[in-house]
C-alpha cells in the first residue's frame, strides 16, 4: 500500500515538472514567433535554449508515460 501511494506521488510529481517545461517550451515558441527573442537573447544562446528545453521536454514525456505504464 504504502509503495502504490509514494508511486502515485512520484507520478503527479513528474507530471507537475512535464507541465513545467511544456510552459516553457510554449515560451520559447511565442518568443520566436513574435521575434521578442531578439531583445533578450543573441541568435546562439536563444537556439541553444530552445534545443535544452526540447530535449528535457522529450526526457519528462518518457518519464510520465513510462509512469504510467507501470
């Protein structure tokens, strides 16, 4: 029992940090899309950003729904 409720606390857990980054990825797109990134970032940096927070995307979606296989 006490293994089913620390399961389901790391589930709602990884999902809470997938929403956290998807916000985030939706940032960098607004920012791309408006050309706002201009003023905060320089072409590189903005780019390098964006593919981090790509890739930590894709890690927290492989370990929410690999939660919810289990």
């Amino acid at each position: 029992m006490d293994q089913k409720l620390q399961l389901r606390g790391t589930e709602d857990l990884a999902r809470k940090w997938h929403a956290l980054v998807e916000r985030r990825r939706a940032h960098f797109a607004d920012l791309y899309d408006s050309g706002r990134w201009r003023k905060y970032y320089r072409e590189q940096n903005f780019l390098t950003q964006m593919r981090e927070t790509t890739r930590m995307s894709d890690a927290w979606t492989r370990v929410v729904n690999g939660a919810s296989a289990v």
